[in-house]
C-alpha cells in the first residue's frame, strides 16, 4: 500500500507536468508529451532462443523448436504438459512464445515420431546442411497423422493466451517448407494444401505464419509470412527474394490482419546494424516486421553505443508503437452518467496489434487503487500505422469524489493491462494514467 502511495503521489506529480492540459467549465482536453516507446510491449520486438547464451537487450517474447517426435511419442499420446514445462526456464519466465514444431532439422536426430516410421513412411538420407532423414511427406499415412497431430495441437493452444503466433513448420528441412537443394524430397503443392487447412480450422483465433507466399499458402488473405534470411533475402533482387514472392502472389497487403517477422542472418547482427544497417531498417519497414528471432540483436554482446542505438530503434519501428495525441471528457460528471470520452493518437510502428485485445478505462483514487474500470467497444486491431480515433460513452458507477482516469490494453495471459504507451504519462499496475475528472452525486 505504501509503495503504490508514493507511486501515485508521483504519477499526480507528473500528470501535472507532462501533460499540458486545457481546462473550462466543462471539458478537460489533455494532450500528452511524446517520448520513445517502450522495448518490451508484447507480441513485437526482439524474440530470442531461451538456450542460446545471455539475452542482452529488452524482450517480450521468445522463439521455442520441438521436434514432433516429442509432442506425440505414440499416436494420440499427447506430451504438452512436459513441453510446456520447459516454457518456466528463466529465459522464458514472463515471456509471450512463437514456437514452430519440426520433423526434419539437418545436423539433429530426427524428429519423426517412431510410431509412424514403424508404419512404413520412407525416410531418404542427405548430407546437406549437415544432413539428416527427410520423409515422405506425401505418404497418405504421413499426411493423415500430421492432420491428427495438427487437430490435437490447437486443441490445446488455439485458446493459450500466452502463445503470441505459430509458424506452420512441420514440413523441409527446419520445418521451412523446403528442401533446397534437395527439391525431390520435398511435399506436393496438394500436401501443403492440407496442412495449411488443417492449421486453419485447429487455430481459428491464432495468427499463423508460413514461410513462402506461393501456391496455395499465396491465395490466403489471412496469413501471415517469415522471412529466415531478414535482411539479406528480404528483398534482394532475385525473383525468389521474401517479397518478391509475397507480390508475385498479391499478398502485399496481409500484414494488415496477419504478422510478419522472421530470424536475422544467424550471426550477422553486427553487420546489419553496422555497415549495413540503412538496408536493415528499409527492408523492415517494407515488409512490415513485427518481431525478429530467433537469432537477433539481443543475442550480441557489444560494447558500441550505436549499436544498441539501432537496436532500440528497430525494436520500437517493429510492429505497434502507439502514442496518445489527445484525450477530451467533460470536467465534472454525475455518477454513473454516460461520459462522453474521445481519443487520438498514431501508431508510429510498420504494423498493427494482431489480437482483441481489450481497451479498458478506469478511474483511480488518490492511493492508486483501481476503483472501477469499464471495457470499451474500441479494436485495437484498428490502429492501422499512421493516426486513430476512438470516442465512447461511458458510465462509472462510483462514489462522489475526484478520481483520475487511465487508459488499459489487457493482456488475457497475464490478466492485466500490458501495452505501454510512448507518452509521457505515468503508469500504475500497467493503467497508462490520463487525466483527472470529478464525479458528482
């Protein structure tokens, strides 16, 4: 109680001197400050391995491989619950997840269930990349079980508020849908199909990502795209550069409702934010990047200050970055009369939130405590890079007094408000506090 005391003492305090704000007998407008946003909002930024050295750098989520073989070690015998035991390492404690489930990982043991190889599906050996078994991913037993898995899959995490976004996986070498230079031992375009289909019905309410915007996956309005070899591949030239695919197909306009990210150059970071860092920030910006992992910048030590510089600037152009322009309510109200609540603001990010999440109001006391808070009917989902309005009506049913209003975006997982703002505005228990108002019997 104390701490949130002082804490509300201080945001009263800087209410007052970050926020220049017009007062008459009737409305209160308040036009917050600018300032850089946050670098760990959820569902954008940096998203590193958990296991790959010290993550050096702010992040809210991370990048999660699991072989098959591990979910369903015998068929129907599902193993989340000891996967999901590996999301509490320290690494990860806190952390939104991506995961992308493999069969084929050159250089790994193989990730294919026992079960089906005892059932008869061919497995072909290479050497690239380090080699490994490629199945025959048209066997129609091959096919039909990974339907099954794909089904049992959303099943468990459609609903998973702390999934961020899945990558389809399963199919080439990493799950990348392909099988260069190997092409022969890759899956039909009628393969792709079906498991493309599959993950639509088993994560309806789950942004996915494929890997190539071509063939089937390239007539898909609501999916979403990533890019493995970000910056380098993004947009290079060749006609089989990331983008150059996603126009070829007419999918220039799917990071609008579907997520675009993908992983650097494995140890390239240095390099593309270094000599190269005006192509890394073009290319993010032209293809809409949310996130980068789950090799990223966060991964690098360095000791340059312009390094880290250009880190922070890539994070907070990644995805949303919403900033508050202008918020207006009448100055004094009736308890529990609708007030009338307008608000403006940008997203100065290359992207849109992907999810419902909810925007919420609420009215704080003199201690910080939250009185009420009220859901609005406003979609995240709406603000679109570039400028945003809302208005509502809302009634707060509360005793007579002077409170201060703060705005909320909850995280269903954590079951707060989580999205920060780049304003100058205090934040209490995640409530980005706006303005002052006084209720009236």
């Amino acid at each position: 109680m104390q701490h949130r005391l002082i804490t509300a003492i201080t945001s009263s305090v800087l209410l007052l001197l970050m926020s220049p704000v017009c007062l008459n007998a009737e409305e209160m407008v308040v036009r917050p400050l600018p300032q850089p946003g946050p670098l760990d909002n959820p569902l954008k930024g940096w998203c590193p391995y958990t296991d790959a050295g010290t993550i050096r750098q702010p992040y809210s989520m991370v990048f999660l491989y699991v072989p098959w073989s591990e979910l369903e070690p015998t068929p129907g015998n599902y193993r989340f619950d000891a996967w999901e035991k590996s999301w509490n390492v320290e690494a990860a404690r806190g952390k939104h997840i991506i995961f992308r489930v493999y069969i084929d990982y050159p250089s790994l043991p193989s990730g294919l269930p026992g079960w089906i190889r005892e059932a008869g599906v061919k497995e072909t050996p290479y050497k690239a990349h380090g080699g490994g078994l490629s199945p025959d991913y048209n066997d129609p037993k091959m096919i039909t079980a990974m339907e099954r898995f794909i089904k049992a899959l959303g099943k468990r995490y459609n609903k998973h508020p702390r999934i961020g976004f899945i990558q389809l996986g399963l199919l080439g070498f990493w799950g990348e849908w392909h099988t260069w230079p190997r092409e022969e031992l890759y899956a039909t375009a009628a393969t792709e199909r079906r498991i493309i289909d599959a993950y639509r019905k088993a994560f309806p309410d789950k942004s996915l990502m494929v890997r190539y915007a071509r063939d089937y996956a390239g007539q898909q309005s609501w999916i979403g795209f990533h890019d493995d070899m970000f910056p380098e591949d993004t947009d290079n030239g060749k006609d089989w550069s990331f983008l150059s695919g996603v126009r070829s197909s007419g999918r220039v306009n799917n990071w609008k409702q579907a997520v675009i990210g993908g992983e650097m150059v494995p140890n390239k970071a240095k390099q593309w934010l270094g000599s190269q860092y005006n192509t890394t920030q073009t290319m993010l910006e032209r293809a809409h990047f949310s996130w980068v992992g789950p090799y990223c910048p966060a991964l690098e030590r360095s000791d340059s200050e312009e390094f880290l510089e250009r880190s922070q600037a890539l994070v907070r152009k990644m995805g949303y970055e919403f900033q508050l322009t202008e918020l207006s309510h009448t100055r004094v109200a009736e308890a529990n009369s609708a007030i009338k609540i307008s608000l403006k603001g940008q997203n100065n990010g290359v992207a849109p939130f992907y999810y419902p999440w909810s925007v919420e109001l609420a009215l704080l006391d003199s201690s910080g405590e939250i009185i009420t808070s009220k859901k609005t009917n406003w979609d995240v989902r709406d603000w679109q890079p570039g400028q945003f309005s809302e208005s509502a009506h809302v009634p707060f049913d509360v005793q007579p007094g002077e409170y201060r209003m703060a705005l909320g975006i909850r995280d269903p997982w954590q079951n707060r408000p989580a999205i920060r703002f780049a304003n100058e505005l205090p934040v209490i228990d995640g409530w980005t506090v706006l303005s002052r108002i006084k209720i009236t019997k």
